[in-house]
C-alpha cells in the first residue's frame, strides 16, 4: 500500500487507504455507518479490480510468449477435462 511521508520522514499511513471509512465512535447509527462502509469497500474492490486488470493487460503486452504458453496450457486443460 502506498505511504506517505510527512516532514519529519517518518511514514504514516495514506487516509483514503486506511481508516477513511471507519464511522465516528458513537456519532452515527450501525445501520447507517455499515451502508457507508460497504459502499467505500465496494469502491476501493472496484479500483482494485480495475488496476489489476490493467497489470495483466500490461505485463501480456511485454511478455507475449508467456501469454501465449499460458493459453496452451489452458487449452490442453479444457481438453482434458472430463464432465
């Protein structure tokens, strides 16, 4: 995860990675602050997904061979594969 640094280099954890969306102790209703909670989970899966797609998307681009080998694989495995 990425951290950042403030003056005195010391790390400190990234707010939007970390913590953004825990409810006040007390201040809201659990129904309230789970609905919130689930939504910023839901978020940061779709920014994950997202970016990890992106890194497959990359690393077939520069390795084609592997690419390539890994579809064989796949193909001899659905070849084999007995219902």
């Amino acid at each position: 995860m990425r951290k950042r640094t403030n003056d005195t280099d010391t790390a400190v954890p990234d707010p939007i990675v970390r913590g953004a969306s825990a409810p006040a102790p007390g201040g809201e209703d659990a129904a309230g602050a789970g609905a919130d909670s689930a939504a910023a989970r839901r978020r940061r899966r779709a920014q994950f997904l997202r970016e990890l797609h992106e890194a497959k998307e990359l690393r077939d681009r520069v390795q084609p061979r592997r690419v390539r080998a890994e579809r064989m694989r796949q193909a001899m495995r659905m070849r084999t594969f007995r219902w």
